[in-house]
C-alpha cells in the first residue's frame, strides 16, 4: 500500500505511447497496472499517444486514457501527434485529430489546492516537425498562471 504524508504530491508521468504499429500491448498493461498501485495525485501524459497522427490511433489513446485512474490528468500533444507525411493537414489542420480525440485545448492550466501544472504545447508543425518550439507567449503565459498560484502549491 502507497502511504503518503498529508503534503505529499504524487505524479505519474507518461509520454512516447505511440499508438498505432508500434504500440506493445504488454508495456501498456504493466504501465495500468503501475498506475493503480501508485495511487497518483495527478497523471501527466506528454505527448506521442500516436505513431502517425491517424484518427484510429489517437481513438486508441483516448480509450486508454479512460482506462487510467480517475484523478486529474494532464495532456499536450507530442511531435508525432502531427501529420508526418499529410503535408496540406499539417500545416492548415496539424491538431484536428488530437483535438477531437484528446483534448481541445493545447495550452492550458490544471489547478488543484496543491498545484498549478502549466501544459504547454511545443509542437511546431509549420516549423521543425521533429524539435519542439516554445514560444515567448507561452512563457509569459506559464509565468502569469505560475503567479496567481496558491501559496505553497506546487508550480510544474
């Protein structure tokens, strides 16, 4: 049994699930599994829940998200959830299918009375498709959401 101190945070950080041909079904299950016997406080999920940015790939990762304990969990798309190779969707629609299977917002804030947790996206579709980006308005953003947080709270 997970015993933690009253102040004690917990955060399960996962990234890279790469739905799609190169997902291990096993890796995933042992990484649930994990999950459940840590008890988070907050689940964190950066990015790459897709090999290839396809529609059926993220439904994949938002089902396996729903599996996940239910506590608050965070999200921001990852390099490979941007179209490789549909060039014209990258750069006029480069989020569609993350938006609609993940989560709309890119950039956004999770408060609790223990932390404030800034997601931002570093995606740069138009830009580098490989390197992510962080833009001046994004850490002006996090710095504005970092300063109105709780005394005491946890600033990630």
């Amino acid at each position: 049994m997970n015993e933690k101190t009253p102040q004690q945070l917990t955060l399960l950080h996962i990234s890279d699930m790469h739905f799609g041909p190169y997902y291990v079904p096993r890796v995933g299950d042992a990484l649930l599994a994990f999950a459940y016997s840590v008890q988070p406080d907050i689940i964190v999920a950066s990015g790459d829940f897709t090999q290839r940015a396809k529609p059926r790939e993220f439904a994949e990762g938002a089902e396996y998200l729903r599996t996940l304990p239910e506590v608050p969990t965070v999200v921001v798309p990852g390099n490979h959830d941007v179209p490789l190779y549909r060039v014209f969707e990258r750069l006029f629609e480069p989020h569609k299918h993350y938006r609609a299977h993940i989560r709309d917002e890119l950039n956004w804030t999770l408060r609790t009375d223990r932390a404030v947790i800034v997601a931002l996206d570093s995606t740069a579709p138009r830009r580098a498709i490989t390197n992510g980006r962080i833009s001046r308005w994004q850490l002006d953003y996090a710095a504005r959401e970092f300063e109105s947080a709780p005394p005491g709270a946890a600033r990630i």
